[in-house]
C-alpha cells in the first residue's frame, strides 16, 4: 500500500485487499496505515521503517506492526510493550544491498539474537527490498536474493523455528519468476495495481490488469487564439496560426506534470488525440483543432479509452518522464475516486 496505494487510495484498496482475504498490508506511510485502520480494517498492517523512537507509542495505538532495523527504535519498542504489558510483533528489515534502510546483511544474524533477547518483542517476520527494471539489476537482485535467503535460514536455526514472514518477493523478482520457494511470503506492489516494475513491459503479459481504468475531467473553458497572438514561448511573432484551445482543471497539484520531452504529451477528446500546450499547478491547456466544436463540459480523457484511441498509464508516465506508470502515479492526488468491481 505505498505512497497512498500507488495514488489508487490506500483505506478503500486496503479494505478490499481484506475481503479478498490477503494476510496482512504494509506501507512506509504511517497517516496510509491509520487510514486503512479508520476505515475498519482489522488485518495486521506491517509499517515499513518510518517512526522515529518517540513515535511508537502511536503506532502501538494504531495496533500496527513496528519494523526494526536499528538499536534505537528496538529499545523504543521493548520499552512500549513493558509500558502497555504486551508482547509487540516486530518484522526485521535487512538491506540486502540497496544502500538504504536495514541492517546489514552480514549482521543480520546478531541483530536477530538482539531482537530475541529484548523484552516483550516477538520476531514475527523479516524482509528486504531487492528492486530492478533491467538485465543487470535482474542479476543483482538474483545475487542478493541468494544471499538474503541464506540470513534467513541461519537465524531459523539459531531460534530453533521458522519465521512465520520472510519475503524477499516484491513485484519485480514476482514477474521474472525468480526461484524464492526458500521465503514463506510475498509483498507484490506494483503488480498489484496492473503495473509492471520492468521497463518497458506491461503487467498484462504476464496476467495482471489495471487498477486504474480510466481518469478524466471535464473541459471548463473552450476559446479561440488568433495567428500573432503573443503567448508564452511563441516567440516575436506570435502564435503561427490560428488554434481552438481548451482549459481542464487538473494540473500539478494533482500530480500531472508538463511533458519534459520534444514529443508533446496529449489527451483524448471524441476519440481524437489533443496535444497538451500548458500545465500549471491546478490547470492543463489542449489543443482541441481536431474537434474545433468541442464544448465546454465535454469530456477529456487522460488515462483510458475513447473510441478508437487509449492513453495507457504506462504511456502518460512516458510523456511525463516518469520512470515507470506506477512512480506517476505516486503524485496522483487531489482527484474524486470512484471504485467498481469488475470480474
């Protein structure tokens, strides 16, 4: 459920991920988890690293599952569950090569005996992140995997006792199939929402559909522009020639970027493909000349079908410069959302 679902909307995914019947959610985002424990989930909800030591109590408050990754916030915890008079759930993270959160795997085992010994924590899962989009990181990540496994066997036989979540098996070792029959669990993200984490791939050849169908907005003004008009970016002379443009309130405050590329980005309308001319913090400006009569509330398509054309996330991710559909869609805010179930 990161980063608001992928923009999908983290409380309504997560509480039909719940009725689907997954074994439990996690996200980074602490104010995503609280959500989805407000909106009347009552799965465990894993917190990937993210409280600082003083934010504990608010996260056993919220009934979700702390990570550990460092001395500090292990003692934070402990102190919490002998405050409250429980034994808290505790999921390790290790960094397995990403540079970033976790202990390191070569101290994998210590910190696991760490955990053991501290007061009131059980060690009920453990996990890293290994992400790629291309050959190379594929490699790595099969490396890494390997190795992560291996941590994970040794601190089984240390405890005497499988670890009820291990996973290494996030949307991109999921799509290449990599062998990780050796962990108990998978944490899809992407894959998830119809998304595919490999460039230049979509989630479709390998039996996933999209999340996000459609997301339009509706023109609010339609208006003539002159030849010499003298707009931004049109240089001494003006505007070369005479256009109908169109004004659709979303812009990037709801993520929508202006395209960084010479190719302009474009959006839909009556099936025609409508170069984006502007975007500003709430408003995108379209070239509407292959539908000169357009009006104003018709509709504008900037991900979906209309007639014979389709704008594809994966393809406004493209226009925008995004790395992939799914980091576009991190920034999709501000929007009303409406959820159908289809079979």
């Amino acid at each position: 459920m990161k980063a608001n679902a992928y923009g999908h909307g983290a409380a309504a995914v997560g509480r039909h991920l719940e009725s689907l019947g997954v074994d439990g959610l996690a996200t980074a985002n602490v104010d995503d988890a609280v959500a989805i424990r407000r909106a009347g989930a009552v799965l465990p909800i894993l917190l990937y690293g993210a409280q600082l030591p003083a934010g504990t109590e608010y996260l056993v408050r919220h009934n979700l599952t702390p990570t550990v990754y460092c001395a500090e916030n292990l003692t934070a915890i402990s102190g919490s569950a002998a405050t409250n008079g429980r034994t808290i759930n505790v999921h390790m993270k290790v960094d397995a090569g990403m540079g970033r959160l976790g202990v390191r795997l070569d101290e994998g085992v210590a910190f696991a005996r760490q955990i053991a010994a501290s007061p009131g924590i059980h060690l009920e899962g453990i996990y890293t992140h290994i992400p790629f989009s291309d050959a190379v990181g594929a490699a790595w990540s099969q490396r890494r995997l390997t190795a992560f496994t291996e941590v994970v066997r040794a601190i089984e036989a240390e405890r005497g006792a499988p670890i009820d979540f291990a996973q290494a098996a996030a949307s991109s070792v999921i799509s290449q199939d990599f062998d990780s029959s050796g962990l108990s669990t998978i944490a899809p993200g992407h894959l998830t929402f119809g998304l595919h984490p490999m460039s230049d791939n979509r989630a479709e050849t390998v039996g996933f559909r999209k999340a996000l169908t459609s997301l339009q907005a509706a023109l609010i003004q339609v208006s003539s522009r002159r030849c010499g008009d003298d707009l931004p970016g049109t240089g001494p002379e003006g505007l070369a020639e005479a256009s109908t443009v169109g004004v659709i309130l979303l812009g990037m405050d709801n993520g929508y970027r202006p395209s960084p590329g010479a190719s302009p980005a474009y959006m839909l309308v009556r099936g025609h493909r409508c170069p984006v001319l502007s975007v500003s913090a709430e408003y995108s400006v379209i070239n509407l000349d292959a539908v000169p009569d357009a009006t104003v509330g018709e509709t504008v398509t900037i991900v979906g079908r209309d007639g014979d054309e389709e704008l594809a996330v994966e393809t406004v991710a493209q226009q925008m410069g995004a790395p992939s559909a799914a980091y576009w869609m991190l920034g999709l805010k501000s929007v009303p959302y409406r959820y159908t179930l289809t079979e």
